[in-house]
C-alpha cells in the first residue's frame, strides 16, 4: 500500500500545498531538514491573488489580522516624486499589498495545517529516491541517524534554490547571477523625512536604488545596491552607521535608522528549470524557479504554483479526474515562472541603471508613464497577480477561457472552497445543469449558479476559466468535463 504524498520542503510553498492537499482529504507527509522554522522576515508581501487563493484554503482572515496594509508604491529621485501606484485601484476583493514577514507567514500557515492533524516533520532530509512502475521509492535521513526508505505516489520538491529534489532529477537551473550585490536591512525608521508607514518608497539614485518596504510593528526593510559583487574580496556584513548613510545619501536627511534586527548582503539570482515535472516528481516554487524580489512576487508565485498542482493531484488521486490532467502543471506554471522572472529582471535592470544619460530617461519616462492612469493601474495588477491566467492550456477552451474569474461573479463559496476540488457551472437554465452534474458528479459541484451574463462556463477549482461557451451549449460542457474524467 503506498504512503502519503511526500513533500519536502515547510517554507512557505510546501506548507501550502501540505495545507491544500489535507483539506482535500490527501494523505500527506511534510518534512524539512532544518531543526525549526525561518526566524527572520524574508518574503515581506503576499499579493491580492494570492489572498484571492486563501480564501479557498479558509486562512484569509489570520493573514488579514497579522499583516499591513500597504496601499502604494511613490518613486522619487533628487528630493522629488516621479510617480507611482495605488494598490487600492487593484479590482480584487483586496485592494492593497499585505506586507508580513515570511516568519508570520509559515507560523499563520503551519497552525492552519495543525488543524487537518498534520504536522511539519523537522530535521528530516531527503537522501535520495527513484521512480518505478506507479511510485515513487525515497530515502530520508532522520537527526538520530535513523534512515528510514518510503513510498509515495508522489513526490514534491519545494526545498529552495539548492533543491535537492532537482539536482536528483538532474534538471538544469538556467540562468545566471544580477552583477550587483545589495544590501538588506530591517530597522527602526522614524524622522520627518519618512515615507507613510502604508507605502513603499523607491528611491531613484544615481549610485544605485533604495528602497524602503513597511513591516508591521513600525518597522521597515531597507534594500540598496552598494556596489559590484567581487567574490574574491567580499564586503564586511553591514552594520547600522552604514546603513543609515546609505539611506541619507540616497533618500535625503530626515531619516533616522535604528533596532536593527537583521543586517545581510545578498545577490540577485535569475534561474528557472524547463520543465516543472518528471513523471511522479514534481518541482514547486524556488526549486523550480528564482528571480529578483523586484515586485515581491517570488514567495507568491510559488504559493500559486502549489494551489495550481494540489487540485489537480488530488482529483487524480480520488479516481475523479485522468492522469492526464497532471500534464497541464508544468505547462501552465512555467510559462507563469517566465513571466514573472521576465518581468522582475526588467524592473531590476531600469533601477540599476548606471548611465547618467539612460538614468536622466528614465525618469522622465517614468515621469510621463506614471502621469496617465491606466498606466498605473496596470503596474498594480501585474504586481498583483491578478493578470496571471492560462490561456495556452489544454484546460482552456473558449473565447477568454484561461483568465481569473473575477471573485465577485463567485455567486456563493468561491470555486475550489471545501473539502473536495471541483468545477462550478455558471449557467442558465435548469434540468440541463442537474443532469450535467449527475453524470460527473466528482468533477462539478451539484448546484448551478447564476452566470454574469448569458454564456456558459465551467470555473476551475483554482478560480479561473476553464470552458467559455455559446449559452445553452451543454454540448461543449459535457465534451469538456468528458476529457478530464477517468477512462
């Protein structure tokens, strides 16, 4: 008999597949090599669609509770504001860039996973495994020195950069390193010159950028390039006093620095992997993907990559859907991983620009871009994720098919929300949509709802799109749900 689902890997991406998977009803088994969980704040946001996709998990509020609300973004260069961006334009049900350290977030996403009766299993490593006929044989190596050989359906690698479950899958991790090293440091900021405790605050330089990203509790995290990186002479940690010459230099007099709590340097890395799957392996997160924090969207991509693949397993695993449908996993998140590093690579190489010409257009540019409102609103739904959706995937079909479900065409629980990962037919129309989930009961919710306008729709359980069709073509529906359901 084969075990549970194994992942490795507690950060913030294995704990939410780990959470999504036992809500599901999925065996699961959670282990991470380190004795406890991150101490320090990390990933600082968690994006409006990502809290979109918490509302299905049920652990909205605790996050809402524990985070900040922050409602904008202010670029300023010399002493004067260029622009910038107000989250509260953002059309999601939460309009705004819920800052909180990634310490809270797998503190908030670990009690959530207690209450399914799971728990992380700590200093336990991940050996090596192998793919045979229908499963997945892994070693792990217990801190007692115990060695303990398992078997699993499947196997998650959501273990970071250095993911052993990739190098074990010998998968190339493409991509190279940012030439710069930058400086990181949660403070204290107080002093008239600081930016409002809601906003992020980007500060244009000609030596390199600063920024300054709220936390909760009063605090703020400073990020600035300080130089090249020389591997070969590497700079002293920084402390306090130089910090806050950096900040005066770059963002002008009036701050005041202090309670440092974590003083760093670190470089920017720019990799993805391919193909997010080998057969019963899977990659999730910064195993499968790493890019600049330049838009604070690495942590949720891979909260999202980890909804994404926990319905599709779990309809597998309940003998409701083919195997086949695991094939659109990699497909659909890589092409998002892409994007998103894409994007992020771009933001980084316009702030770190080190000509004085191409950094005088620059804020120019930004100047005239950030003065039309369109162009504003469009940074806050590409930072949001909001935009994401998949409209190249075999799950799409239809005019539009692929795109998010805007939430408050819901008409109830959002779809996905419960205990078992099944579609919501928007419809109208009455013995039609009864018959329809008679024949695929395990793969749509019983009740039709009240389309937004006339047109059929099949919604994922992940909330968004899958089939958009002509009113009254249950045709379609059922040709649809045919193709997922098991042979």
């Amino acid at each position: 008999m084969l075990e549970k689902i194994l992942i490795v890997g507690a950060g913030p991406v294995g704990l939410t597949l780990a959470c999504e998977l036992a809500r599901y009803g999925i065996g699961v088994r959670l282990i991470d090599r380190s004795p406890e969980p991150t101490r320090t704040s990390k990933a600082l946001v968690v994006w409006s669609r990502t809290l979109e996709l918490m509302d299905r998990m049920g652990c909205t509020p605790a996050f809402l509770a524990a985070g900040l609300h922050a409602r904008g973004a202010t670029l300023r260069s010399g002493g004067q504001v260029l622009g910038g961006t107000r989250f509260t334009e953002i059309a999601s049900p939460y309009p705004f860039a819920l800052m909180i350290p990634q310490a809270e977030t797998e503190r908030l996403l670990t009690e959530h996973l207690a209450g399914f009766g799971v728990a992380v299993e700590r200093e336990v490593a991940l050996s090596d495994f192998s793919q045979g006929a229908g499963t997945v044989t892994a070693r792990l190596s217990h801190s007692d020195g115990r060695e303990e050989a398992v078997s699993t359906p499947f196997l998650i690698g959501c273990d970071g950069a250095h993911s052993h479950v990739r190098h074990g899958l010998d998968l190339a991790f493409a991509g190279q390193a940012q030439g710069d090293e930058w400086l990181l440091a949660d403070v204290r900021v107080e002093g008239a010159g600081a930016p409002p405790p809601d906003e992020v605050a980007v500060y244009l330089h000609r030596d390199g950028p600063l920024v300054l990203f709220p936390i909760p509790g009063g605090r703020a995290r400073v990020v600035a390039t300080v130089g090249r990186a020389d591997p070969e002479h590497p700079r002293p940690e920084p402390n306090l006093d130089a910090v806050q010459a950096l900040t005066e230099m770059r963002a002008g007099a009036g701050l005041r620095l202090s309670d440092p709590v974590w003083l760093s340097h670190f470089r920017i890395h720019e990799r993805k992997v391919d193909e997010y799957r080998v057969d019963r392996v899977f990659l999730a997160g910064d195993a499968a993907h790493i890019h600049s924090p330049a838009g604070g969207q690495g942590m949720n991509t891979g909260m999202q990559d980890a909804v994404n693949l926990a319905w599709k397993l779990a309809l597998v695993l309940r003998g409701a859907a083919a195997p086949d449908l695991l094939d659109s996993y990699s497909p659909e998140r890589a092409a998002v991983g892409e994007t998103v590093l894409r994007n992020a690579a771009r933001l980084t190489a316009a702030a770190t620009l080190a000509n004085p010409a191409a950094q005088a257009a620059r804020n120019l540019a930004l100047r005239a871009l950030l003065g039309f409102h369109a162009v504003r609103d469009r940074m806050a739904a590409t930072m949001s994720e909001i935009e994401i959706g998949y409209p190249d995937s075999f799950l799409s079909e239809g005019p539009g098919a692929g795109l998010r479900w805007p939430p408050e065409h819901d008409a109830g629980p959002p779809p996905g929300a419960g205990g078992a990962p099944r579609f919501v037919l928007y419809a109208e129309g009455g013995p039609e949509g009864a018959a329809l989930a008679a024949r695929f009961p395990t793969l749509i919710v019983p009740e039709t709802r009240t389309p937004p306008d006339v047109r059929l729709y099949l919604v994922r359980p992940d909330g968004y799109v899958g089939l958009n069709a002509e009113p009254g073509d249950w045709a379609a529906a059922a040709r649809y749900l045919a193709h997922l359901a098991p042979s």
